[in-house]
C-alpha cells in the first residue's frame, strides 16, 4: 500500500485531534452566569457549581491546566446532577478518555485497556441513550484497531454501529478524528448538490472497516454499502482515496471517482489526493 508522507502526516493531524475535542454532541460553549456560581471543594479542587447539568458539563469540557483537575470536574457532575443522565454519561465518556492521558500516543499499554474497561461500563450504565453507546462503541473500535493493533476484536465495534445506528447523526462537536480535519473545509463558490452532506456514525464506522479489514470481501462490501447509504459523504471520499492506494483495491475505486467529486463534497485537498493517486494507475 502506498503512504506518501503527506497523507501520513495528515491522518496523524486527525487523530492528534481527539485530544482537543470534547466528548459530547452539545454545543461545548461556556455561558457563564449573571452573577458568579458559587465554588464547591472537590477532590482537593474549587469548582464553581453551575445551575444546569448542560452549563456544568460544559465548564467540564473546558481548558484545564491540570488533568486531575478536569477529572475531579467531569466526576462532580455526578454529584450535582444524578438525575441528568445524558450529560453524566457524557462526563463518562469523558473520563474514560482521560485514561490515554495528554497524547494518546504516548499512553501505556495498560491505559488503553483502562479506558476500554470505562468505555464498556458507559455502554452497560447508559444504554437508553444511543448518542452515547454509539461514541463508546466507535472509541472501542479505535482502541482495538489503531492503538493495540487487535483489528479482529475492534472491527466488530464498527460493524455493530452500522448495523445498530444506520442513520444516527453526528452532533456539533463530533469527537472523531477523521471529522474534525475534513467537515470544516469549505470552498468559496463550490456548493454540495445537496443541502447538507451526511455525518453519520456509520458512514464513518464503514471508512473504518475499510481501512482495517483484512478480508477483501468485507473491504468491497463496505464501500459499496458506503456508496449507496452515504454516497454525499466526506467518509466516502475517504473511501476511494484509501482504496486507490493499495493496488489490490484501486480498481475498485476508479469508476467512482468523477462520480463522487461532480457531488462537489470534497474539499480542494481531498480532491487533489484523489487525483493524484488515481494518475498513478
């Protein structure tokens, strides 16, 4: 397969993303209060106790100099707001990333597994909401797949989130590290032929079993799957850009090409990756 440098220096600015995002599909903006909250000491920290679970969560999710820190202002949420499930689940996830540290990069082996362990006990404590079993299924699969190299135990993640949540939409600030490099682009004076192009969780689950899947048939079975449920996607024009650099697969790829860039979804990069490795064959 072919890595020209650029595109790994590309797909590690995506996942070098992760760290930066928050974990929750609400808007992650701090309002403050008219007058200021007051401050409650936890875990050897003051921390200001906001009205709402939404407004706590948020400062949660805010720049904090010192991790411990931010744990101990996820982990108040669940002394504040019990009832609040969706955000405390969101707090959940949270803290289960915290277990890869500043850099995922440079966790230890055994961080990973903690953070596995969190990220089952969010999808066995809240089940009722998919928004979060679909973010702890897709951080199980990376886990598995990019950090321990175990693709035959994170594929199937994937696999149950196309299955599972086939049209479930990703939020505002979508914690995926393919979504936070690619959606923002935009061209001045090139429009999608549709509104809005699609950002579901399965359109990006599918680019994963592609990239990850050792069998060919469930490499071709997932793009296609991909072309005809997310053809208006940026994880499609992924699709064909990883497809045409492995030559098992390029063909493949060629006859959708022009197809996928007259939708005008890709941004002008993307666009010109594609190209340029479609030349190459």
């Amino acid at each position: 397969m072919k890595k020209p440098l650029a595109i790994i220096i590309i797909f590690l600015l995506f996942l070098a993303a992760l760290v930066l995002n928050g974990c929750s599909d609400e808007p992650t903006s701090l309002s403050l209060p008219k007058s200021d909250p007051p401050v409650v000491s936890f875990q050897g920290f003051k921390i200001p106790q906001f009205p709402t679970a939404q407004g706590q969560l948020n400062y949660a999710k805010s720049g904090f100099p010192n991790p411990e820190e931010k744990r101990a202002a996820l982990k108040i949420l669940f002394k504040f707001f019990p009832e609040a499930r969706l955000q405390c689940g969101n707090a959940a996830l949270g803290l289960a990333y915290m277990n890869l540290g500043y850099d995922y990069r440079f966790a230890a082996r055994q961080d990973y597994y903690n953070a596995i362990k969190d990220y089952r006990n969010v999808i066995k404590n809240f089940k009722e909401y998919p928004q979060i079993l679909v973010k702890a299924n897709w951080y199980l699969g990376w886990i598995h797949c990019d950090l321990l190299k175990e693709k035959k135990i994170g594929i199937p993640y994937f696999r149950h989130i196309v299955k599972t949540y086939p049209n479930f939409q990703m939020g505002i600030s979508s914690p995926v590290p393919w979504v936070s490099l690619v959606y923002p682009v935009t061209v001045t004076g090139k429009q999608p032929t549709k509104n809005t192009t699609n950002k579901q969780w399965a359109s990006l689950a599918l680019l994963e079993i592609i990239r990850h899947a050792p069998n060919r048939n469930e490499v071709f079975n997932a793009f296609d799957l991909l072309w005809k449920n997310y053809q208006n996607s940026v994880p499609t024009g992924l699709a064909i850009k990883l497809l045409l650099q492995d030559e098992r697969y390029a063909q493949i790829a060629m006859p959708y090409i022009e197809k996928y860039l007259a939708l005008n979804i890709a941004n002008p990069y993307l666009e010109r990756e594609i190209r340029n490795n479609a030349k190459e064959y």
